[in-house]
C-alpha cells in the first residue's frame, strides 16, 4: 500500500499582523471556506483509512526557503512516529514517505542513525 501526495501542495507565505492575509507583495490570499476545509479534511481522513497515511507537501514559491514533505496517520495507523522529508521537491520527499509508511507497515522499524535502502 502507498499513501497519496496532496495534490495542493501548500506555500509558504508570510502573513502580516492584521487579520487579513497577504504576500509579500501586499497581495490578499485565497481564504479556505469551511465548506472546502470540510471537503479537504474529509480528503485527508478517507487517505489515511485508505492508505495508511496522507502526505502534505510545502514549498516557498520564491524557493528560498527548502521544501518539506509530512506525514499525517502514519502514527495512528501503524504505531511509529510520522516521517518529515525537508529539502527534496514535493514528489520526491513524497516517494521517501511513502516508502517509509509502506516499510512500517510490512513490520520495519527504523533506528535514528541508520542508513536503510531503498529511499533512493
């Protein structure tokens, strides 16, 4: 089994202090409406029931900052902890984590400081 990469990868964006967001150019963002933070949650629900886990992709569109990939349900899932992938496009720390969440859960433990094959 695989998990599936979130098709909409997140930005990071910074905010200012006022409770509207906006770029970095002074732009206003989208706003998520309930309805769709509804649809999106019951998205990341039904992935995890389904897969295992759900993987959330960010990126910095300005690519100054490094891109980072997480697992969300791995842990409650399958009992180990979630995996972080910072540093590889969205597609490729996508791959790490779903190889991390299908090893675990065929059985494979993973020790800090261990190199393992088969993330390559």
């Amino acid at each position: 089994m695989r998990c599936i990469v979130d098709a909409n990868v997140c930005e990071m964006r910074p905010q200012k202090t006022d409770a509207q967001p906006f770029d970095r150019e002074g732009r206003r963002l989208m706003r998520i409406t309930a309805k769709k933070r509804a649809a999106n949650d019951k998205r990341v629900a039904d992935n995890i029931q389904a897969y295992g886990c759900h993987v959330i992709s960010v990126f910095d569109p300005e690519e100054t900052e490094p891109f980072f990939s997480y697992s969300v349900g791995i842990q409650e899932t399958s009992g180990v902890p979630e995996a972080i992938v910072v540093g590889l496009r969205p597609n490729l720390g996508g791959f790490v984590i779903n190889e991390y969440n299908r090893q675990t859960r065929a059985g494979t433990r993973f020790q800090r400081g261990v190199l393992y094959p088969g993330f390559s």
